[in-house]
C-alpha cells in the first residue's frame, strides 16, 4: 500500500498574481488620492491671486463695472480687502454737463465702513495707482481738506 504525503504546492498563498496586481492597483489609487487632497489642502489658503505688496493704493475693477480704489490691505483665497476706499461718482453740474467727484467710503457712506471686503471671483482687474497719477493727486487734496475741517463734537452720554 502506498501513502500519499502532501507536498507542498507550487502555486503562491493568496491567489496568485491578480491578486497582487489588484493590491498594487489599490495602493496606486490611495496614494494618488492622498496626493491629491494634499495638494488641494495646500492651495485652499493661497490667495486667488497676488496683485502686488499690501499697503499699496490699487484701483479695483469689479465684474459689474464698478472701479474701487483703496490700499490693500489683504489678499485671502477667495478675497480682496481693502482699507481707506474710494470711489468715483458722476453728477450732473449746474451748467448741464456731466462730471465726476472722487468720494471717500468712510467720510461719506453712511455706515463708515472701515473696509471693503471683495469676493475673489468678482475682480475683472487690480492696478497699482501710481503715486504720482492724478488719482493720487486727488486723494491727497481730499485727506489734506479732511484734516483741516474741524471735527464734529462727539455727542454727549
């Protein structure tokens, strides 16, 4: 009588090679995910875009047509705040014609806002002022006419 002994087998423990090539295939697929929720997490806190140095006046031209033109103060990843805003308003003179005021937001809007705060996506384009343009000739005359207007007593408690 003959005895049979088991042998080993042959064939790897496992399943052969699909399943090794479906281990490789899953380990591909994960670290591709991974290298991509890194490379979103990372670009979530860059700003939208880089206009230029913070504490420089920019003029800002929004989607609607609207021209702001204020120093930027900060540049997030989905906006553009700045500080001592200005805008231009047209108005009709007194001869007919038409004309234009440069206003200041905090001395005239009503609410005096301190800031202006523009949603990234709402920027058509953002242009340094240059110092010497007449925009910036103007925005001196009115912070000079500002500072030598008296101020309004504070009301009393």
């Amino acid at each position: 009588m003959t005895t049979q002994y088991d042998t080993p087998s042959t064939q790897p423990v496992g399943g052969g090679w699909r399943a090794t090539a479906a281990l490789l295939l899953a380990t591909l697929a994960t670290g591709a995910l991974l290298a991509h929720a890194a490379l979103a997490w990372r670009q979530q806190d860059r700003p939208a875009f880089e206009p230029g140095p913070v504490g420089q006046r920019y003029a800002v031209q929004l989607a609607n047509g609207q021209m702001f033109f204020g120093v930027l103060r900060q540049v997030g990843a989905a906006h553009v705040q700045l500080e001592d805003v200005y805008y231009v308003q047209p108005f009709t003179r007194q001869d007919g014609g038409q004309g234009n005021r440069l206003v200041s937001r905090q001395k005239n809007d009503w609410h005096g806002p301190q800031t202006l705060t523009i949603p990234a996506d709402k920027v058509v384009t953002m242009e340094l002022v240059g110092a010497q343009s007449q925009l910036a000739a103007l925005i001196v005359q009115d912070k000079a006419q500002s500072q030598a207007q008296p101020q309004a007593p504070a009301p009393a408690p």
